[in-house]
C-alpha cells in the first residue's frame, strides 16, 4: 500500500490545525491583528491544496477528506490539551479513541 497520499494528508491535517490555532489568537486577540486573519486564510488554503494533491495518488475523495479531518482533530485535541491546558471527558477521549480506529479502518 502506498503511504505517500496520507503522509499528505497528515501533513495537510497538521496545516489546518496551524490555521486553526492562528484563528484562535487572532479571535482572542481582536480586530487589531489582522495579520493573523491573513496568515490563518493562508494556511487554510494550502492545508486544501495539500488535500487536492492527495487526490493524484489514486485516494478516494471521501475517504481524503475524512482523513484530512479527522487529522485535523484529533492533531488540535492532543495540542490544545498539553498547551491550553483544556480538560478532556472520557467522552471525548473515547471520540478520539474511535477516530484513530476508524483511520486505521477506512485507510
């Protein structure tokens, strides 16, 4: 099995987070920072582009996007908990539990 298309997606997973964390301080930080807004659009797109360019390795475009989110998440859940510090329930943890199962299953 080729492993190429989703080491692209986990690094577009890992771009999309960026993207998230940088809209987080920009919403925290105000208006006034609009530099922020910018570069968390930025990231955003190539975190897309990343996503597109899975699609010429031969992956089905559901199963792109589901993994690309997926990464996504489960990426911002492990970092908002080791640096916001953001409790999580045993329903959460079970959430994320499943998701990697369900990535194992769907690759």
């Amino acid at each position: 099995m080729n492993y190429l298309p989703f080491a692209i997606l986990f690094v577009s997973g890992l771009v999309l987070t960026i993207g998230d964390l940088i809209f987080k301080s920009w919403a925290t930080k105000g208006m006034g920072y609009s530099f922020l807004y910018v570069f968390g659009v930025i990231a955003y797109l190539i975190g897309s582009l990343l996503l597109v360019e899975s699609y010429k390795h031969d992956v089905n475009i559901v199963v792109a996007g589901i993994v690309q989110i997926l990464l996504n998440t489960i990426i911002l859940v492990v970092f908002t908990y080791f640096y916001f510090h953001e409790p999580l329930t045993a329903k959460q943890i079970i959430g994320i539990i499943l998701a990697v199962v369900s990535l194992y299953l769907i690759r």
